[in-house]
C-alpha cells in the first residue's frame, strides 16, 4: 500500500526532510517503524525502539498496533513539552 509519513521536530531534522511517500506492506504502525528502522543510518536513531516516539494515523493519536489502510497519512513526533 501507499502512504504518506511526515517527521517532526528533531526527527525531522535528523533525516533531513519533513515527508515522504512509502510503498509498504506494512500492516500496522510497528510492522511500519520497523522497516524504516531497517533503512539503517538515521532512521534507525531516530525511530529506535528506546526512543520516545508518538505516532498519529491521519491526525489521530496512534499505538504500535494500530493498523494502517491506503492512502493514510502516518506521523512521527518526539513528545512535546511546552512551559
């Protein structure tokens, strides 16, 4: 399936863009984080299992096993703080 992933904030910065399009038979948001993990280098240090990661699916707050559908729109965001 085709979606879109957008990263935010500091991962954003780590891989250098703010979204790109994935061909992936993915079925949930895990099975997703894990082959972009697989890409190596900065994916892998910036989506790595230890590290504090939200997720959203098409705007809504998400969990590892959410599944995914054609065409949705993942989000990858450190947690934010705000003061």
């Amino acid at each position: 399936m085709k979606l879109t992933v957008r990263y935010f904030a500091s991962i954003r910065e780590a891989l250098g863009k703010g979204s790109e399009v994935v061909e992936t038979e993915a079925q949930s948001v895990d099975a997703l984080r894990q082959m972009l993990i697989a890409r190596g280098d900065a994916y892998a240090q910036s989506l790595a299992r230890g590290k504090a990661v939200r997720v959203a699916i098409d705007k809504v707050m998400a969990s590892d096993s959410d599944p995914l559908h054609e065409g949705c729109e993942v989000a990858f965001f450190p947690p934010v703080t705000g003061g």
